[in-house]
C-alpha cells in the first residue's frame, strides 16, 4: 500500500515540475480566467524582455458570435492594439488602422491603467503586481461595450 502512495506522489510531483517547467520556459504567457464577469477574453498578461532585447508580444484573434472578427495585440512592453479583420502579417501599432488611442499606456510611479470603449469593445488594462525590470504583468479584460458602437 505504501508502495502505491509513494509511486503516485513521484507521478505528482514529476507532473507538476514539468508544468512549471514549461511555464518558466515560455516567455510571453497569457493565462486566462473568468470571475463570471461576462468578459470575453479576460486574464493576465505578461511581456517579456527577450534574449534581442526586445519586449515579446501576442496577438488574440477574436471570432466573437454577432461581430466581425478582430485582432487584440498586447506587448511589446506597454503598448496595446485593436484592428479589424484578422491577418498573418504584423501590423504596426502607429498605423492609423489600430482603433486604439493612444496605443502605449503611460506607466507613472510602477502604476498603470487604461479603458478603450471603441469598435463594440470595452477593453481594460492594469499594470499588475509583481512586475520587474525584464517583464511587466498586465491584467487584460475585454467585454462586448455597452455602447451602441460595432464594428
């Protein structure tokens, strides 16, 4: 019987030291959960100093029921942009096709925090605790508006 308990908490502890593993590893994460808050795309968001220098980035394809699709760009660093239509290439965030304005949340005292209401969105970003030098964690909500706008 104590064989059987010994081999499980080995199973255990081998599962959960390769999930954080792969965690550690991944430098641009996005967790997402839900605080039953009707959000569609809600979570933290974490971008990364990477090995070039630069801040890392992700882009959420939204394919929302009753909108056209969009694309949600966090990162690099504190920037953040939403454009109509999803596409492979990149698009840059001082194009006049990024819907939001300004798209760099300034960031005063290690204390930051945006709402876009625009295109049938209601986007919030914070500046999350925790971040460092080489990350900053961001707190990402994005909601259906309640404004009559869409796109």
């Amino acid at each position: 019987m104590t064989s059987s308990s010994a081999r499980w908490q080995l199973i255990l502890g081998f599962t959960v030291t390769a999930c954080l593993g792969v965690a550690a590893l991944s430098q641009a994460q996005f967790s997402s959960f839900s605080d039953r808050s009707r959000a569609g795309f809600e979570g933290n968001w974490q971008s990364c100093r990477e090995a070039d220098g630069q801040y890392s980035e992700r882009v959420y394809d939204g394919k929302w029921p009753g909108m056209e699709p969009f694309e949600f760009h966090m990162g690099p660093y504190h920037e953040f942009a939403l454009f109509r239509g999803i596409q492979s290439e990149h698009r840059d965030h001082a194009s006049a096709e990024n819907l939001i304005k300004p798209a760099s949340v300034p960031v005063v005292a290690n204390r930051a925090a945006h709402v876009w209401d625009v295109a049938g969105l209601h986007v919030e970003v914070a500046l999350g605790g925790g971040s460092r030098e080489e990350c900053e964690n961001w707190f990402v909500s994005l909601k259906r508006s309640k404004s009559t706008s869409s796109f």
